[in-house]
C-alpha cells in the first residue's frame, strides 16, 4: 500500500498527588500492565506508548502541547484509574489538536467483596474520574471518543483499534494531494465544490493540471520499462484475448503499462497521494487510463473518475483507515426491480477498484464509445460480498455534507458474458425502497467510495472530528 508515516498513540493516565506516592506506584504499574498488555494483543494496529502519570495541571498541558508538534503521535488515550480534578485538564485539553479518546474502564474487571476497603476504593476509582473527565470535555466542546468496557475484552480492543484507524486517517487527511488531470466533467453538478473550503475544513489540496502535462511524463517511459511491467502483469491476472489478435491486444495492454509508470511518476514527482481524470480531456493520451488507474489504486492511491477530486479524497482517506482493504470508488449503474431481489450494479466505464475483487482480475480489452481514443485495457472481475458502508460527499453551497449508507453486498449469480467491466451488487439499507428514496432526497452523489472493512461508526467519528454535517441511512 502507498504508505503513511509511522504513527503512534500516547496513553496518559489520569490521578492526583492526593492518594499519596504509594498509590501513584501502583496506578503506574496497573498503566504499564495494561499497555503492555494491549500493545502484545496482536489487536492494536498502532502502538501505544505511556506517558507520565497526569497528576498537575502543567504536567497535561505539556504532554498535549508535545502531541500537537510530534507527527508521529496520531491521537491520545485517557484513562481515569482515579479521581483527577478537571480543572487541571482544561488548559491542555483545550490546546490539544489531535483525536482524544476517554477510555472508561477500570484495571480490575470486578469487584473484590471479600476484600475491598477504602484504600481499594480510593484507588479504583474509575467511575468517579470517569464523570469528572467526561463533564471537562463536554464542557470545552471536545469531539472526543469514548470507549466504555473492561479493557481486555476483544469488543473494547476493536472499538479501540476501530478509533485508531479512523484517528490516523484524519491525520492523513491534512496530508492528502490531489493531482486532477482535465477538469470536472462538462455539465455535471455534483462533482462540482469549493476547494479552498475543503482545504481549510479537511485539509486536502487539490491541484489542476492539464493533460499535457501528463502526457509529457507518459510519453517518456522507456520501452523496457513497459515490457517489465507487462511480464508481471502476466504473473497477476489472466489475460483474455477476445476478438484481438495476440499482437494487438498485447500492444494496448502496453499503452495501460505505459500510463501507469508514467501517472505514478508523475504523483511521487508532486507527493499526490490521489488523482482524478476525464474522458473529456484525452489529448495526447493514446487511451482513456483504466488498467493503469485500477493498478494504482490498488496500491492506495485515491481516485475518482470526470474530474471528481472530494470522492478522490474521501477514498484515499478511506484506504488509509481501511489499510486498502476492500475499499474503492465506485458509481451507481443499473437497478435490478425485480421483486424480492432489489439491489443496484454498481461498475464504472472501466476504474473499479481491484481491492474489491473476489476472482482473480482477467484484463479486457473493449471498445468504449466515451474519449474517442484506442480501445482501452482494463481489469474485469466479481466484487465481494460483505456488510459496508458508502460514503458520497456533496457541496451544498453553504456547507459540505456526507452522505453514509449501510449496504450488504453480494456476489453475481449471473454471468455477464458480454459485459467488460469489473462489477460490484449490493443491497441497501433498511431497504431498496426507503434507501434509494432517502439517498436522492437528501442529495447523495453518483460517486460514491464503498468499503466492505470500514463501519458506519468510523464514519461518523470522522465526521464528527472535521465537523461534517451527515446524512445516515441505515
């Protein structure tokens, strides 16, 4: 996958020198023991560091402010093992820039009756700090996560390792590029947005250059780097000839290789870590790039098609928390009505996300009526089944919106023998009826990025981070 940088999460602990050292040593242990014990889980997709114990005032603010200027610190854990004053929490909290998680659990799992007294009250206190922390934050207005649960049950090691995903992810946010190769699609509305907005609420750049440019950087592959790329295109996928001659359809294969060595150059040359292009703007360019899109984005790179850079950036944010695991871009295509079996095709005119695929990808090469350019290479196959969410941003003049629908996708039943494209099927909730009728009155897009990884949940965390207004439909 294209990589992000190695991140970690700081775990601070919370108390007061009121309990006097002895009970401090013993909060530190209890913290090292559970640190320890969730970094060897093997559950935590990032590591946990413990910082010192959170016992002034100074002491939090220094540890918040040390977050802000670290880039390798993603977010902070907090942990309540006692009562700690909220005031001193304040002036750290309110400088924190980062994701914040209120882990409400105790180091003991239950309540030791035969033995328990005040000085085991005193120090297993969590249910007291917990409403004392919870207050401060909601008092400052904090967007924080809070898990709720013994710490060494697999549901809170997923909600856990589920934030931290989701915590890197809108880090990676403030780092995402986008390179859009032409502009937007003519005519079309919601493909349209205020990039400066989205800069300033997201943090994504979005940057024009036309084909041209491009084109200079394809055109100076090598030949040998084309035939190298093309002996492992043999090893990945199955190759079906059609109609074509072996010499034809090998030569535009070849145009795919050429425009994926030259397209990934061009990103690493500018640090774009997304793309978006348009079969309206081809000068220059022998194909429409669909083999060639489809490889980069399964290497992580975020993509959209007509020019489409917010769907560009949501799918590279969404690899990103998703580690590029069944997460793509994806367009809206064909209903199926019949009773009982409602769902929609989902396909695009060639980019459908390998990440998605069930079967092993055959390369096709088709005609396509749109580009007037050679017929294009691309990457057929059956998508996944599996329960996800899709995700489809608009720009209401005012404020972005985002749209999150749950979906349970489905392998094909059917052949599609004369259909050369990648094809997805799911069905939306609560239902085919409710969902479509809802999705179109509140606005949602044609392009969409589905993920069979992510939950609904790490959306509207996100969301919530960024201060995103959401429409859920479930």
């Amino acid at each position: 996958m294209l990589k992000v940088a190695k991140k970690e999460f700081w775990f601070v602990v919370g108390s007061q020198h009121l309990y006097g050292e002895e009970a401090l040593r013993s909060v530190k242990k209890d913290a090292e023991e559970m640190v320890d014990a969730l970094n060897e889980s093997g559950k935590m997709p990032y590591p946990i560091v413990l910082k010192e114990l959170a016992v002034t005032a100074d002491t939090i603010t220094n540890i918040m402010k040390e977050v802000n200027y670290r880039d390798e610190v993603a977010g902070v854990i907090t942990w309540m093992h006692t009562f700690s004053p909220a005031k001193m929490w304040i002036r750290g909290t309110k400088l924190l820039q980062k994701p914040l998680l209120h882990l409400a659990t105790q180091f003991n799992e239950s309540i030791p009756w035969k033995t328990i007294d005040m000085d085991f009250m005193n120090l297993n206190q969590s249910a007291h700090g917990d409403r004392e922390y919870g207050f401060i934050n909601a008092r400052l207005g904090k967007q924080n996560k809070i898990v709720v649960g013994y710490w060494k049950t697999d549901r809170v090691m997923s909600e856990l390792a589920d934030w931290m995903d989701v915590a890197v992810a809108y880090e990676e946010s403030f780092n995402i590029k986008v390179a859009r190769f032409g502009d937007n699609m003519r005519n079309v509305g919601v493909t349209e947005g205020d990039k400066v907005e989205a800069q300033i609420q997201f943090g994504w750049v979005v940057d024009y250059f036309g084909i041209g440019d491009l084109v200079q950087v394809v055109d100076a592959v090598t030949d040998e780097e084309v035939e190298a790329l093309f002996s492992e295109y043999k090893q990945l996928y199955d190759f079906d000839y059609g109609d074509y001659d072996a010499t034809t359809w090998e030569a535009h294969v070849k145009v795919q290789a050429r425009q994926e060595i030259g397209i990934r150059r061009f990103l690493e040359q500018g640090g774009y870590n997304a793309f978006t292009s348009n079969f309206e703007d081809l000068y220059g360019l022998q194909q429409l790039p669909g083999l060639a899109v489809q490889r980069l984005m399964a290497e992580g790179y975020g993509f959209a098609g007509e020019g489409d850079w917010k769907t560009a950036a949501i799918d590279r944010l969404m690899k990103v928390m998703a580690h590029n695991e069944n997460t793509g871009f994806m367009e809206d295509y064909t209903y199926e009505l019949a009773a009982g079996k409602e769902a929609i095709l989902q396909s695009h005119m060639m980019e459908v996300d390998p990440t998605l695929a069930v079967n092993k990808p055959k390369i096709v090469v088709s005609p396509l009526s749109m580009g007037d350019r050679e017929d294009p290479a691309r990457l057929v196959f059956d998508g996944k089944a599996g329960n996800g969410v899709v995700v489809s941003m608009a720009d209401f003049g005012t404020h972005y919106k985002l749209l999150i629908n749950e979906v349970t996708a489905f392998e094909p039943t059917e052949p599609a023998p004369h259909l050369p494209v990648a094809r997805v099927l799911w069905e939306v909730k609560p239902g085919f009826h409710e969902g479509v009728h809802a999705w179109l009155e509140a606005g949602g897009g044609h392009h969409t990025v589905v993920s069979l990884n992510l939950t609904t949940d790490q959306i509207l965390t996100w969301a919530k981070l960024v201060g995103l207004e959401t429409t859920l439909i479930k």
